[in-house]
C-alpha cells in the first residue's frame, strides 16, 4: 500500500536512473536508498517524497547518496535557452548566471553564445 503512495517517487528513481537502487517495504514503512547523479537530482527526489507524503512523512526512509558532489548539475542546453533561463530553473535567480559562465569558461567564451547540446556544469553555490 505505502509503495503505491511513493510510485512517483519510484518512477523518478527510474527515470533519473539512480544507481544501486533498493526498495523495501517493512511494517508499513517503504525504505528505499540509492545514489543520485547530482544534487540537483537528488533534491528532485526529496521534493518527490515530500509531494507524496507532506514535509515529514514518517510512512517512508529514503537514503539517497550523490555520485559527483562536485557540481550541483550538468546541464544540456536546449534550442532557445539562455545563461540567465538555466540560472533560473536551477537556482530560482536569473542574476546567478554569471556563476554559471564561470563554471564554464573553459568551452564558454560569451555569455550570450551558448548552443544547443553543449554540456554545461551547473556550480555548487
């Protein structure tokens, strides 16, 4: 029953394909662990767990561990995509994109020329 309630939750582990998965439930509690690419993915979880089952659920344990803790995400670029629009959806602060054009200055030399399909690191700030 407690699984049906997080299947979100578990269908964004598949999707995110979070690495050494495992889900159990036991007595009614649904323990599930895994490691996560980045923090921005993982955080993705939490909001996943927490839309389920409110700020403090106690019907489940996550254990969610990050692979590279040295960005907080890697993003691809999009068709029509700016620093400023990246910056936005990671960091809710349009402004933060100069921090973005930092962490990328080895393969950004602008920071209004960016293309599709580059791959850019999103900072830890």
């Amino acid at each position: 029953m407690v699984k049906a309630k997080y299947q979100a939750v578990l269908d964004l582990g598949e999707q995110l394909n979070v690495q050494d998965g495992d889900v159990k439930e036991e007595n009614g509690v649904l323990k599930i662990k895994g490691t996560a690419a980045t923090q921005y993915e993982k955080n993705l979880l939490w909001d996943a767990i927490k839309a389920a089952g409110g700020e403090n659920p106690s019907d489940i344990m996550a254990n969610i561990t990050v692979a590279d803790e040295s960005v907080y995400a890697r993003h691809k670029v999009a068709s029509g995509e700016t620093l400023g629009k990246i910056a936005k959806h990671y960091y809710g602060d349009a402004m933060k994109y100069k921090e973005i054009f930092e962490a990328n200055s080895d393969i950004l030399k602008n920071p209004d020329s960016i293309y599709p399909d580059q791959e850019l690191v999103i900072p830890n700030l």
